[in-house]
C-alpha cells in the first residue's frame, strides 16, 4: 500500500542524507521525495512516498522519529490531506495534432509552457494521480520528456503544532 509520509526536520546539513540512509539502511524504497522550506525559520518539510504494508511502515515512523534532526513525523495517509505535483512533459506534435495537445490541456488545466517547431511542453499541476491520467493521454502523441517533481501534502483542515526535541549534545 502506497503511504505519504511528512516530516518535520531542522534544516542543517545532513538532515536529508540522515533520513534517505535510514530508508537504504532498512532496505525501504522511496517512490518520491520532495523537500522544501516551511514557515518555521530552521526547519524543513520532507514528504516522502514509500510503498508499504501498515506493520512496515509503523517500523520506518518509528526510525525516522529516533534521527537526531526530526521534529515531527506524520504519516498522512491515515488523515485527510491535500497532495499535489508538478510536471513537465514535453511531447512531440505534427502540424495536426497540436490542437489536440491543446484540447488535453484545457480538459487537464495544463499549461504551455514552451513551444518549437517540434515539442510542445506542458506544465501540469494536481493530485499524483491526475499526472499519471495526463501523460496516460498523451502517451499517443510521443512523450519525449517527463520531469516530475515528487509529492508535496498537507494535512486537510488541521494545524500541526509544531514542537521541538530537545538536543543533548554528549
């Protein structure tokens, strides 16, 4: 089962190096990350979506709660949550299908974002599974490049009050 997973980590070096070691360590594959600042001066939002059955991913909780630099760890998947995604998907077009390119853009809210005499990129924003339905789509038309950047999620309707751990350096 998929599982998006926030956490909440001081922003100093190594937080991140810290927290992927730990997947690779326990041998748990990452599906997507994404990393960002918060509103907090110092600390870091890192969402990650892993694939797990519940009992593994109470274990990787568990791990990424005992880092040095974590201050909260959520697995969103048990709450209502927002979840989006950025991509850009350049496809290639013919003098034909380029109003049809169109058309799957107004239909998906996409964006154009740059045109030639050959590609056309696109900027697509939503939920992960909206991506998935638009490249789906313009699969026929010879996707020539896909960056996508990883999940980003909230949870819906809540604040998440943030608290410290307390550091005691030996």
């Amino acid at each position: 089962m998929k599982h998006t997973i926030s956490i909440l980590v001081e922003n100093r070096f190594g937080a991140f190096d810290r927290v992927a070691t730990m997947f690779s360590g326990k041998g748990f594959n990452i599906d997507s990350i994404s990393i960002g600042l918060t509103e907090i001066e110092g600390v870091s939002r890192m969402t990650i979506v892993t694939r797990g059955d519940d009992k593994i991913i109470e274990q990787v909780v568990k791990q990424l709660n005992r880092l040095v630099d974590t201050i909260k760890v959520v697995d969103l998947s048990e709450h209502d949550r927002v979840e989006r995604e950025l991509a850009l998907v350049t496809v290639n077009y013919v003098k034909g299908t380029l109003d049809q390119i169109k058309n799957v853009c107004d239909i998906f809210r996409a964006l154009v974002v740059d045109i030639n005499n050959k590609t056309v990129m696109l900027q697509i924003t939503g939920p992960p599974a909206k991506i998935d339905a638009v490249i789906n789509v313009l699969m026929p038309f010879g996707i020539k490049e896909i960056a996508r950047s990883g999940t980003v999620a909230l949870r819906r309707g809540e604040q998440i009050q943030q608290r410290k751990k307390e550091v005691v350096l030996a």
